[in-house]
C-alpha cells in the first residue's frame, strides 16, 4: 500500500493547495491512506473545526498536530469529538485537568481490510518539557501493533537530534517516524533498520517566500526589535511538501520513502 503525509499546513494559501490538489497528488501517488499536519491551518496558529472537517473532506484520512493545537478557540471540544484529528500524545494528563482528545487513532484504510495505526507525538528539547515521547510513544506503538502492523509516527519537535533519535528508537518498530514543526523540507529521507522509514521533517504545505510560513517584514521586525509582533502568513510561492511512503502491509515494513515538492498556482 501507499501512504501520503504532508507536513504543517500553513494558513489559508497551505489549506487552499492541499483541498485543491489532494485528489490529484493521491491519484499520481497511488496513495490509500493520506495523513496531514493541521496544527497552523488556522491562519497559522492551531486549528478549527470547520477547517478540520474541511480538510477531511478534502481525502485527507488523519489530521496531526503539534504545540500550536490548543491556539483556536473551541478546539478542545472539536478534539473531544473527532478521533481523526489528533494531539500530542504525551502531554500530561492528570486526572484534574485532563487533556482532551486522543494522541494515537487505529483508522481503516477505505476499500481494504487493513487499518493504520497514527501516532502524534512530541519532543522536548526547546520545546514545553511534556512527558517523555520515548516512553509514552513506546507504550502506544506496543497497543497499535496488537491491532496492526501499519504505525505511522508524526514526531513534532524543534532539533534534529531528537528527531533522529527517535527514527533510532523506533526503528523495526513503526513503519515511519516522520518529522514536522520546523518546516523547512530535510533531504535526509531514509529507510532506517527494521524497515522504518524517516525523515527529519517532511517540510511545509504553505508560503515558501516567508518565514517558515510567516510574513518576512513581521519576522524580521520581531528579530531585529526584539519586541512582539502579531504574525500573519505569507501568500507567495505556495508548495505542498511532504513524503509518500510505500508500505508492505502485511510486515508494516516501509519498502521505500520518497520525499515530494509540489508547487502550487491558483
Ligand atoms: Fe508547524
Ligand atoms: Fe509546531
């Protein structure tokens, strides 16, 4: 089988190529299941409902997330009912103040028997120091195996290194750790031992003549100030980046990891 995962989709210009393509990138790709990071779809911060439910009826199968998803208002309730929009699964969850919605979803692939396993998590070196991506993620690989052998892992964190080490960690395990929140397209995909296939970020699907999505003059007003700014995004140069996973579904062993660059015009 073929699995599409595009990185964060920034803003109006990222949602607007991604509902416009998405039934031809899947076609080209030959994709059964597709997966897309919506947690900056909302005007570059977070998520709202109708944009979620938009962008599912746009072909995508399941929504990713990462530190920007508690940014919109009513969000927490759109997680609580929707299992196919995910957050991070290892922020904490004490019983007083517990975290809405999931960081895992088992989701059937149409028109098969096979189900994919998605796993949301994110890392802690410059980032919220949550609970620990290694552990939380390791307990829900070990669940999501019990069901399937398809597991997918969005890993949303800011270094490199952390990334790198957990393609390490999962490696033979899940069938993709693939990176976001940078979002500037690494040319480092691989297929890691065990059949894990990796990268340390699938790029933007948004503005690539900006700031990692954001508008230049506002970027570079809040580095030159040091004072706040409210950011808005950028328009121009709109692509769509992310990987195309092909995947033996009866091991969950990735066979091939092909990153993709996809410009769009409206
Ligand atoms: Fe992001
Ligand atoms: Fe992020």
């Amino acid at each position: 089988m073929r699995i599409g995962f595009m990185g964060d989709i920034v803003g109006k210009p990222g949602r607007n190529a991604v509902v416009a393509k998405s039934a031809e990138l899947k076609k080209r790709f030959s994709w059964d299941f597709i997966i897309a990071n919506a947690e900056n779809a909302a005007a570059g911060f977070g998520v709202t409902a109708q944009i979620g439910d938009e962008l599912l009826a746009a072909g995508i199968d399941v929504l990713t997330s990462g530190n920007h998803i508690w940014d919109q208002k009513g969000t927490e309730e759109y997680l609580s009912k929707l299992p196919l929009l995910l957050r991070p699964a290892n922020y904490p969850n004490y019983p007083k103040y517990p975290t809405p919605g999931l960081g895992m979803v088992i989701a059937p692939v149409k028109q098969s028997d096979v189900s994919v396993a998605v796993i949301n998590l994110m890392g802690r070196t410059f980032m919220e120091a949550i609970d620990c991506p290694f552990a939380v993620g390791e307990k829900l690989v070990d669940e999501a195996l019990q069901k399937t052998p398809v597991v997918i892992i969005d890993f949303h964190a800011e270094t490199t290194s952390e990334k790198r080490a957990a393609g390490w960690f999962f490696a033979g395990k899940a069938t993709a750790v693939l990176g976001s929140h940078t979002h500037v397209q690494t040319a480092d995909e691989t297929l890691l031992e065990g059949g894990t296939g990796y990268i340390t970020d699938a790029g933007m699907c948004g503005p690539e003549r900006s700031v990692i999505g954001m508008n230049i003059d506002k970027m570079l007003f809040r580095f030159l100030s040091k004072r706040k700014v409210r950011f808005d995004v950028g328009h121009e140069d709109v692509h769509i980046r992310g990987v195309s996973l092909e995947v033996d579904e009866k091991s969950g062993r990735c066979l091939r990891i092909e990153r993709f660059n996809e410009p769009w015009h409206p």
